[in-house]
C-alpha cells in the first residue's frame, strides 16, 4: 500500500473515531456528534464546527506546526523513552505536533496513548462502558438543567441522555470552550495515533475504555447528584470556560509552573465530591499509567507515552512516579 493510500485510510478511520463513542470525559474526551437545530437562529448560536482532518491539512499543519505542551525524556537500562503531556481539547493548528515532539517520535518505536481511539475495539468498547451503571434517575430538576446545557451547546439530548451522568457533565464542561475555539475534536491524541501508524510506530493503549469510565463515575447516588450539581453550577455561572482557557494557554506556552499551580487556581475542589472525583481522574490512575510505560519500557521498547498534560504535576505525576523507579528524567524545553 502506498503512503497516500495508506494515510487516507488512516484519516478515515479517525474520521469513525470522531463520529462514534466519545471518548472518556476529561481524558481523551474526542468526538461529540454535536447537531444545530434546524432554524437559522439556532444555528447562529451555535459552537462552531470542527475543521474535518485531511491528508492535506495533515500535511500542511505538520509542516506549520510549533511545540506546544511538555515534554520529558526518561532513561533507564541503557536506552531513552518519552513522556509527553498534552491537551484534551486543543485549536485546530495546536494538535499538530512540531519539530521536537516529532524528533522524539521518530527516535521511539512506540506510540503508548491513554486510549488507542483508532483501535476498532477501543471504539466499541467505549461505547459500551458510557451508560449508566446505576438505575437510579436524577432528580427532574437536574435532568431540565442538564437538557438546557445541551440544546445551549447544540447537541442531541436524546442521544446524549442514554450515557451516565457524570460523563454527560464532563463531556459540557469541555464542550463550553469550543466557542473560544478549543475543542474536543482537535485533540492531540488523534494526530499521534495517525501518525504513528504512518510512521509504522506500534500504538497501544495505557488504560482501558472501562478502567477510564469507572475513575469518573461516583460510588454512590448522592456523590453522583453532588457531581452533576456542582458542574452544573460552574456551566450557568460561566466558570467553566475562563478556566479552560487559562489551562490551554499554559499548555500552548509550555508554562509548567502555571500548569502545576493548578489546583490553586482552578476552583475545581469545592466539593468533598469534586476532591474525590479528582483524586480517582489522576492520583488514582497514576501509578497504572506509570506501571504501563515501565512494562513497555522494561520490555526493551523505547516508548513515546502521550497523556494529559494534568497527569504530569506534583509529586503524584509521572515525571514523579518514573524518578520514584529509577529513572533518570530530564525536563526538555521548546525553542521558541
């Protein structure tokens, strides 16, 4: 098969990726089949849509593209592999990786991602584990509320209604930045697992669809309505997108001191809710990413592993979590 050939079949099989299951929310949270309504007005008001991936605009956004994000190369046993932190929701030209990020790519063999989201499997398995997994209804006034959040964003309350709470909140919180124009669609999760198989790279999954899906629903009803509340709160108040934003602009200068003061200037923890949900989303999940890439690093791979930038902070981050095993990590910087 020819390189064209073969990267148009790449882009169509993302394309699939972004019109199916969304990803898990606040992870890799990818495709939101989002509709305007049928009048003019209500169309007006919408988000607007998302550049569709092609081979040309592959192409020239490779060839235009800056380091954005973070970047650490990690050694141990004789030979070098990478974390990179990057942005779940991203502008179009942001999820192209530059020159740097794609030296160390090349240098690696494998391209280890949260979630694989062109594995056929990792789709199907997504869009069974985004359900709810309790019986239990929300209250009335909280399923309006949530309706109201999404005919304002312009998606299909009846599609999205049949997935669990908690992801529908999530899955709002990301959408409310497209009209700045961060969204989910450009993720840079989705331009590394084309290239990567361009580049004839092995891909592979960190985490499961269902072990991401289990780290944000809550335990019981109660955490679950405490969740759903909260979010709901920061949407109508119009907190949610100044937040967003300042987390993209630290990720687009590469700020990592801004990005690791984020607990003290996200205003994400108000809740004894909101604390656990964070503490199961990254410090929980840590040492699984961590074990992951030393396996494959261990292994005799040189590993390129790419998770959210917010996986990388504090003394529970990977950077962390890698030296705790012996790794030798080196923080590199972008030429700017």
């Amino acid at each position: 098969m020819s390189t064209s050939s073969r990267l148009a079949r790449l882009l169509r099989s993302a394309r699939r990726a972004l019109s199916g299951a969304p990803l898990a929310a606040l992870v890799v949270l990818l495709p939101l089949s989002a509709a305007c309504a049928a009048d003019h007005k209500a169309r007006a008001s919408c988000p607007p849509a998302a550049q569709t991936l092609t081979a040309e605009r592959l192409r020239e956004g490779l060839a235009n593209a800056r380091d954005h994000g973070f970047l650490w190369r990690i050694s141990k046993d004789g030979h070098a592999s990478y974390l990179y932190g990057t942005i779940h929701a991203a502008k179009f030209e942001w999820m192209f990786p530059g020159p740097t990020i794609i030296d160390a790519i090349r240098s690696s063999d494998t391209i280890a991602l949260e979630l694989d989201v062109l594995n056929r499997d990792i789709q199907d398995r997504l869009a069974a584990s985004i359900g709810p997994h309790r019986t239990d209804p929300l209250p009335p006034q909280l399923v309006r509320r949530i309706e109201q959040q999404m005919a304002a964003e312009c998606v299909d309350a009846a599609t999205w209604s049949k997935f669990a709470p908690e992801f529908q909140i999530a899955s709002l919180s990301v959408m409310a930045a497209r009209r700045d124009g961060f969204d989910p669609a450009n993720a840079a999760d989705l331009v590394l697992a084309v290239l990567g198989r361009n580049l004839r790279k092995s891909v592979v999954s960190l985490e499961t669809p269902e072990a991401q899906m289990q780290a944000l629903q809550m335990p019981t009803q109660e955490e679950t309505i405490e969740f759903v509340t909260s979010g709901l709160d920061e949407l109508e108040s119009g907190r949610a997108r100044p937040l967003l934003n300042r987390l993209a602009k630290a990720w687009a200068d590469s700020d990592y001191d801004e990005l690791a003061r984020y607990e003290q200037w996200c205003e994400c923890l108000r809740t004894a809710s909101d604390r656990a949900a964070m503490k199961r989303l990254l410090d929980d999940r840590n040492p699984l990413l961590a074990t992951a890439i030393d396996s494959l690093h261990a292994s005799g791979k040189q590993v390129f592993a790419a998770v959210g930038s917010l996986h990388m902070i504090g003394p529970n981050g990977l950077p962390a979590l890698m030296r705790q095993r012996g790794y030798k990590v080196e923080q590199g910087d972008f030429p700017r």
